[in-house]
C-alpha cells in the first residue's frame, strides 16, 4: 500500500527588518514514512550560505545541521530550484507546527508563534543567523489537516519502520 505525500506550495514573507520583507514560495511536505516531521523549503537565493548562493546573504541558512530531525534534501521540492541552487529545507515534528498555531511553541532552532491576523510566525535559527517568516495561518491549518487525513494524530506509530530508520542512520 503506498501512502501519498503531501505537499503544499504557500507564499510566505521573510521579514528583512521592521520596514522590509521579501514574498517567498514555500513548499511544505509531509511524508508518511516520517510521520512524525513536516518539511519546509525555500528556495536558495534566500539562503545565508555564501558557497551556492549569489552571496547576498539574506535568508533562512542550511537548516538545523546537526540537530534532531534533521534531514537530507532528498524529498520533493528539495532538488534543484529553477535559479540553479538547491532549495534550503528545515525538517521539524508535526506536532510543533500545530503547536505554534495556537501558542508559542519550539526549542533550540525553529520557534513558532501566533501573529496579529491570520498570521502565524515561523523563527529559524541557523549558526549564520536569524530567519523569521511570516504565514498566513489558514495555509499552514490546511496543510496539517492534508496531513492528518494521510496519517491521523496519535496513529504515527503505526507507520514508522524502525528497520528502515535504522539503516538511515548508520548510512
């Protein structure tokens, strides 16, 4: 039985400063092979990482190196954008996104917050800085009720295979 994958392509505001933002196409995914996390990628002129960019350097990192849950770019929307770079993708728990929506929610590199409005703020930190991106709430609600048909709160368990994590963490 093959599950599908969720995605979903929202615009988005990557807040510059008070008086600046830039609009952003975001692609969030939900794979049922990792029930338990969502994807957000964006593309990679926004990215802080000078090696593969055009060095402006205003944008969203390389996503949390390191930390738990992170993930290779090997998902849908995690290839090659139209520019030539590759999309930046951070992957972090299902759970903190609707989390956030209602209350402030995250630890260590993504926070999630309600706004003013149908807004909810997403904060990313990176050792090369400091992205906050600015949703409308209603796209990141129907992006986690798609997910929730494909994989119901509460039934992940039922879809992890820990063989096959296993492997992937070995290499």
């Amino acid at each position: 039985m093959h599950t599908p994958t969720v995605d979903e392509t929202v615009q988005a505001r990557l807040i510059l400063s008070t008086h600046r933002s830039a609009r952003l196409r975001v692609t969030l995914s939900y794979r049922p092979d990792d029930p338990l996390a969502v994807r957000m990628a964006f593309p990679a002129e926004f990215s802080l990482d000078e090696r593969g960019d055009d060095g402006r350097g205003n944008g969203l990192g390389d996503g949390p190196a390191g930390a738990p849950g992170d993930a290779p770019a090997d998902g849908p929307g995690d290839g090659p954008d139209p520019d030539g770079g590759r999309d930046i993708v951070w992957v972090f728990a299902r759970h903190l996104l609707a989390a956030g929506l209602e209350l402030p929610a995250g630890l260590g590199d993504v926070h999630i917050r309600p706004a003013t409005g149908r807004r909810t703020m997403v904060e990313l930190r990176a050792p090369e800085g400091t992205a906050l991106i600015q949703f409308d709430s209603t796209d990141l609600r129907r992006f986690l009720w798609r997910s929730r048909v494909v994989v119901p709160d509460g039934e992940e368990h039922l879809f992890l295979d820990p063989d096959r994590a296993l492997a992937e963490l070995l290499g």
